[in-house]
C-alpha cells in the first residue's frame, strides 16, 4: 500500500513549494518566485533532462534500489511527458520552478508515489549538470555538421573560382593578384580549424556527473558507470564536488563558437565589402538581400551584416559566463542558473549564422571581370617585377625593390601601368632590363608563377580544392 504523499498536501495548503517545502509554512513572494524560476528558458532542455531519467531509473532498477514495476511505470510516465511536451500539451508551471521538477511533478500525477521514487541518489545539482552537457554536446554535433556544410559551399565555390582573378589586400590596399577560389579556401581552413576546436570540446566534456547527487555523492549502491555507460559518457567524472560545479564545457563551447564567430564575421565584413557599388566583386541575389523602403535602387546585403552582428552576442556571452563562474566558491551556486540564456543565445546565434553564410556563398556571384580590372590597377605586379630582376638580372632583392619603386614613380607620374612603360623608358633606370620582363609583368603571368606550396596559382588552387574535400568533406 503507498503512502500519501504528506508533505505535498500540506505544501500545497499553505502555498510554499510541494517538491521542498516541508519546512516551509509560507510560499515565496512573487519576486522571489520570478527570480527563481528558470523553467521560461530551461524547458529546452527537457529531452536531456529525461533521457537522464531514464538512465538513472534503469540503473536503480539493475542495483535493486528500484523496483521493476516501480522502474517500468517510471519510464512509461517518463515517455508519456515527453509525449505531451513534444506536442504542446505540457503545462509548465513557474511555481515548479525548473524543467526538473516539472517533469517530476508531472511523473507522480501520472503515475503516483513511484514518481518520487525516481530522485534517489540524485539531486537537481548533477541532474542539472547532466542535462547542460547533454545538451551541449547536441549542440556541438549538430554545429559540427553544420560548419561541414558551410565548408562544402566554400570548396565548391573555390573549384568554380580556382582561376579568377582578384586583388589580395594587405592593409585593404591592394598588394599583390589573387584567385578568388584561394582566398575562399581560406575560409575553409579556418572553420576546419573551428571543427576540431569543437571536437576538443566535445571529448572533454564526455564525462558524467550523474550520481555526484548534491555534491558528496550518496549513501545508495548507485552505479555511475552504468549511467555514464548509457548515456554515451566515457565515464563518470571521478570527483562529486567537481561533477556539480563545474561549467568548464559551457564555457569552452562558447569560446569555440567566439572564434567562429571571428571568422564568420570577417568574411561577412568581406561580403559587404565585395558587394558594395565602388568594389562590386560579387553580387548577391534578392533571396539574401533587402530592399530600401526610400532608395528604391538599394540591395544591402543584411544577411552578412546581421551575421557580422550576431557575433557580437556570442562574445558577450563568453564574457557574461566567465563573470559569472570567476566568483564562486565549490560547489553549486544558484548563480550557475544564469548560464543557459547566454549559452542557448549563443549557439542559436551561431547556427543562424553559420546558416546565412552557408546561404550567401552558395548564392553569389563573382563578377570577373570588375575583379581583375581592380587586381591589374595599383602596380599590383610592382613585386613580379622586383623579383625578375632577382632571377634574371641577378640584383639583390633590396636594389630590386628600390629599382621597381623607381619604375613605379614614373608609370605614376605618366598616369599609365607598369607594362606600358617603353623599354628605354625602363633601361634608364636599370639598362640590364630587356623585352623579356613584359611577360610577367600581367595578373595572369603573377598568380600563375606563384605555385609555391600553400600559394595562389590556379593549378595550385585546384589541387588545394582536391585535398581539402579529402581532408573535411
Ligand atoms: N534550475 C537549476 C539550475 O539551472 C537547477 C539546479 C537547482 N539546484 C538547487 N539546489 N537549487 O541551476
């Protein structure tokens, strides 16, 4: 014969909390109520959250701490939550505080006293724990794959542009030619970098906390292995009072998606800046990008900007979680509460804006033919011509670059480029110049010669292409 269930009765007569009020007589004040509720946001976490119950009920169940009806009916009652939740049935209540004992309430509603069998060993300080890393190793696969596929649109784009040429800026002044497919396979080396940064991550926040319970573990034969084992842990975390505080992966997640960030806002910086009217480099088309409601002529591309923005978030959340975390001492603090907005903002700022630059790169257009008209301009071939004069006519490399600087005065001067300089006109400053110096002196003859290993020519390029789908794809 079950018990009654008596300290929930009287906690619901006088108002204070059914899931911890024995002690209480009065109910908390609305403000404290409002504070302290955190269900508003941590209902995301709810598929995490019993996906541990059922583990722990499995497990107490295998050590003989459940019974097997006992067990049986939790995890019906347990799917049955889930059910609801999933179809927007499920009444959450702030006065349940959290995503934890809103499930458990509902539980013992379904299936009476059992339900609150189904917290022995355990607290909401490692259930909280658990359902966080959970959730952000969800996060991390789906980011991963995500940032696979941005790497996708990328290498396919710089297969397309292996050949076309750009200029490369240093100082966004023009330095030397380029080919748009290298600068793009740029990008897919830095989110290559940002995958296995996330992996890293990932492997180290594998452990379970499960079963550290409040914090000095629990006088119950539970079996954390088994837990950590089912939940697809490498193992259990080896000391409690670590299990219960620690937020190193969340803040470690957030780092990963910051430097992201750095990368999806540079090329987001680049993409307002190809598209703007004096660049004109790429364009994009009305699917990614806005109108004015006064310039009827206007195109912004507010999907580059708002990716630029959104990184802004990411980091602030770096910031707010390091805050939070720097002042306290072991083990749990309600503080730690304040970690999910910031993380759940990030990683939904960040998958957005892996989304929109996946989007944008597979919806460009390159225009050619601006960009090589740009490359060519601004003596962009001065250095092909200091380094001729290395090889062929043996200067060192500094007279070279003071003989080139000479070359450059007077094509300035003349309003004309480097290549329409007669030949006496460059044997006066330097007479062991002769006609063979004209062929490299075009964007083609300069991007082609750079086939150094990691450089831009376009056979280069295309082989880079070939081994970054080998090496990410
Ligand atoms: N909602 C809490 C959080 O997010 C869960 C843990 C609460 N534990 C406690 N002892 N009050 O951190």
């Amino acid at each position: 014969m079950a018990r009654k269930n008596t300290t929930a009765r009287a906690a619901k007569k006088n108002g204070s909390n059914t899931m911890w009020g024995g002690r209480y007589k009065l109910g908390p004040s609305e403000i404290m109520e409002k504070i302290n509720a955190s269900i508003g946001f941590d209902k995301r976490l709810y598929a995490q959250d019993i996906a541990g119950s059922v583990a722990h009920a499995e497990m107490l169940v295998a050590r003989g701490i459940l019974t097997a009806k006992d067990g049986a009916a939790i995890k019906r009652g347990l799917k049955q939550v889930q059910g609801e939740i999933e179809s927007g049935r499920f009444k959450f209540s702030t006065k349940l505080e959290d995503i934890h004992f809103n499930v458990e309430a509902r539980l013992t509603d379904l299936i009476g006293p059992a339900g609150g069998r189904l917290h022995t060993g355990r607290s909401r300080n490692d259930q909280i724990a658990l359902d966080v890393r959970l959730w952000v190793r969800d996060t991390i696969d789906k980011i991963e794959a995500m940032l696979r596929d941005l790497q996708e649109a990328l290498i396919k784009r710089a297969d397309q542009y292996s050949a076309t040429i750009m200029p490369g800026f240093t100082h966004l002044q023009t330095a030397q030619p380029i080919t748009f497919g290298h600068h793009l396979l740029a990008y897919v080396e830095m989110f290559g970098r940002d995958r296995s940064r996330f992996a890293d991550c990932r492997a180290r926040l594998n452990e379970s906390p499960l079963g550290a319970a409040a914090l000095a573990g629990t006088p119950h034969p539970i079996d954390r292995h088994r837990t950590a084992k089912a939940l697809g842990f490498d193992g259990p975390m080896a000391n409690s009072l670590d299990a219960v505080s620690d937020r190193d992966y969340v803040i470690e997640f957030i780092a990963a998606a910051s430097i992201t960030g750095v990368h999806l806002s540079r090329l987001s910086e680049e993409i307002v800046i190809w598209c703007s009217a004096p660049f004109r480099f790429i364009s994009l088309s009305d699917a990614f990008t806005t109108g004015s409601s006064i310039m009827p002529q206007k195109r912004n591309p507010d999907a580059a900007e708002l990716t630029r923005a959104k990184v802004g978030r990411i980091m602030g959340a770096f910031v707010a979680l390091c805050t939070i975390l720097k002042g306290l001492p072991l083990t749990y603090g309600k503080d730690m509460q304040e970690d999910k907005e910031p993380l759940f903002d990030a990683a939904d700022s960040l998958e957005l804006g892996i989304a929109a630059m996946a989007g944008m790169i597979r919806d460009l257009k390159a225009n050619p033919v601006r960009m090589r008209a740009v490359a060519s301009a601004d003596y962009s071939v001065a250095t092909d011509l200091a380094d001729w004069l290395v090889r062929k006519v043996g200067l060192p490399f500094r007279q070279a670059h003071h003989v080139t600087g000479r070359l450059v005065g007077i094509a300035s001067d003349k309003g004309v480029d480097l290549d329409k300089l007669t030949l006496a006109e460059m044997q006066a400053v330097e007479p062991a110049i002769d006609r063979s110096v004209f062929k490299v002196l075009t964007v083609e003859a300069s991007v082609a010669a750079r086939k150094s290993f990691g450089g831009t020519a376009p056979a280069n390029v295309a082989r880079a292409v070939q081994e970054a789908r080998k090496r990410f794809l």
